[in-house]
C-alpha cells in the first residue's frame, strides 16, 4: 500500500520572534520522523513524505496516498491538530486517528474536562482564568495547577505551576497569560500516583497496552511532582536519561481495572479513534482521574529517550514497527481497507 506520512518538523526558535521557548516542542525531529517512515516501510511498499505546511494541500491533492499516517501537531492557531485532517477529509483521502472535532476538543482542556464531566468520568475541578484577578479561591480549593489552556508536551507547565496561595496563583496565572497569549486553565492539584495508558484500537477491539507510573522519586529533591517542562526535557535527557517510568506499573487488580475503565470511557466520550494517549491521576482517595488525552501521541524510538507509548509498546511485546504498523491497521479496518 502506498502511505502518506503527515508530520511537523521541530525547528530551530529565532530569539526575535517573540514566541515561548518551548514553541515547538510539540513538533517531531528528524530522526522520529524517519523512524516511522522506516517502521511503514516495514509493511508497506512506499512512503510519501509531506510537512504540514502551507504546501501540504497540494502535495496531498497532487500525490493522494492510499491512507495516511497523520503525525502532524500543527504549528498555527487554537485548532492546529484538526487542519491535516480537515484537509484530508476534503481531499477524501483516509488517514489514522481521530477526526478534526475530537483533536480541537482534546486540545482545548477545558472544552474535554466539560465533555468528561458530562459523561461521568472523574477529572479534576477546574477555572478558565482570562484574568489574573479573577477570584478562583472561591470555586476552588488549594493546592491548584496552572498551564496553558491550548498545549501539549508538558508546554508552559513548569516546575512553579502549583500555587499555594492567592499571591502564587495570581502571578502564575499572569505569566501564563502574557507568555501563551492564551487563557490559563486552573485545576484543583491532584495529590496521588500518576499514570499513562497508551490505547489502540476502535470499538470492541479498543485495549489498553501495559500502564506506565511517572516515578517521581527519580527527580531531584525539591522538584516538585509533576511531569513539567523540565522534567520532560531538561532534567531527563537521552545522554542522562532519568529512571522516569515504571512500566508495567506495580498495581492492585482493582486499580488497574479502575484505571483503563476510565481510559476508555474516556477515549469514547471524546471519540477518539485508532490510538490515544491519556494521562490519570488519583486523588487523595485513590480515585483515578483525567488529566488530558493526547490523541497524537510522541512516539520517540530511542527507549533512553522516555516516552511513554513505545515503552508501554515495548512492555506489551511491540517493536517500534509493531506499534506504527497497528495504527495503521486500526485505520484500515475502521475504513474497510
């Protein structure tokens, strides 16, 4: 079969853009990219190679691969994730994974945790702060989170993104507001064990492959528990990775249960399609609760490289082939290919 394969390149940031420093950590290298351009080829007999850039639409039109293996995080605008499928549904041209609605809703965390609440499914309480000043101590309690409302990648959630105190809060959110230039989502903190569970599949024959813990014991003393920026992609580095990820995590029958109950029904509340990953947390009573879904999840090759779906793949049994080709056969049987 002749795939498409969809993708943004991370670029080099110019320091007189005036663009946060984490603006393109969403993106994929080279080496990814070629990763799993090298891991269709194991399958399939051609790969045609397409940024997602303002020429995108034309090579699609031009070159109409038999499906694509869509990648591609998007670079402009609060729905970038939905423009390669937008563009694809236009283009009738099949492609892996969820649809242009369930990418802007998944981006947006606000717009998901509405979605999830609506549904039943435990996620943390929350505020959209547009403004530094709003008074978010009536509505919810301390210890919060603040981040970016419209992020992937752990951007703008730093090590000082959990306030204490009206002052902190205030000031956290102000930084996200002038940084983002979007508004901040607020959310009650979350003190217990925190999980990923990677996803493939549609329907009946959705599963969950091995669960990942985030070992926050492996970082430095005084760094707080979240799985930040810095944590991400400073403290835990290919030449010294961290011992980040436990997987698969140490889990009672019961909770685990709990924890990929609530990945699916969550997975199908947003109508995710062909893979997903989701982050869970517990609460202070050991409830398992949405933090975000991440239907493009990264998938770096290189197992010193901490990321959690192929080591959840890995622990499953898949090779790096495995994992990208499964993908693609979840979307060639939901389109009847």
């Amino acid at each position: 079969m002749r795939v498409g394969l969809t993708y943004n390149l991370k670029r080099e940031l110019k320091g007189d853009e005036g663009l946060p420093e984490d603006f393109y950590a969403e993106c994929d290298d080279l080496d990814t990219i070629e990763a799993v351009r090298d891991a269709i080829l194991e399958r399939h007999g051609e790969v045609v190679m397409i940024e997602a850039d303002e020429d995108a639409y034309e090579r699609l039109r031009k070159e109409r691969p038999e499906l694509v293996f869509n990648m591609a995080e998007g670079v402009w605008g609060d729905s970038r994730e939905s423009h390669m499928p937008a563009i694809m549904e236009m283009l009738r041209i099949p492609y892996t994974g969820s649809g242009p609605l369930s990418l802007a809703l998944c981006l947006n965390k606000a717009r998901a945790k509405e979605i999830l609440s609506h549904y039943g499914i435990p996620t943390a309480r929350f505020v959209v702060a547009t403004d530094a000043q709003t008074d978010i101590g009536k509505f919810l309690d301390f210890p919060m989170i603040v981040k970016p409302l419209l992020e992937g990648s752990s951007k703008g959630i730093k090590n000082d993104s959990i306030v204490h105190d009206p002052e902190g809060l205030r000031k956290k959110v102000a930084s996200v507001l002038d940084e983002y230039k979007q508004p901040a989502l607020v959310e009650e903190f979350l003190s217990g064990r925190e999980f990923t569970v990677a996803l493939i599949g549609n329907g009946d024959k959705l599963k969950t492959l091995p669960i990942v813990e985030i070992n926050y014991a492996s970082l430095p003393e005084g760094v707080n528990h979240i799985y930040s920026y810095e944590a991400k992609w400073i403290l835990d580095r290919p030449e010294a990775p961290l011992d980040i990820f436990n997987c698969p995590a140490e889990l009672t029958a019961r909770l685990k249960k709990a924890i990929d109950n609530v990945a699916m029904d969550a997975f199908r509340a947003l109508d995710v399609r062909d893979w997903c990953r989701i982050d869970i947390r517990l609460d202070g009573s050991g409830v398992p609760h949405i933090i975000e879904l991440n239907p493009l999840p990264g998938i770096l090759m290189d197992p010193d490289c901490n990321s959690c779906f192929p080591k959840a793949a890995r622990a499953a049994g898949m090779s790096f082939g495995d994992l990208v080709n499964s993908v693609i056969d979840a979307a060639r049987e939901r389109y009847g290919i």
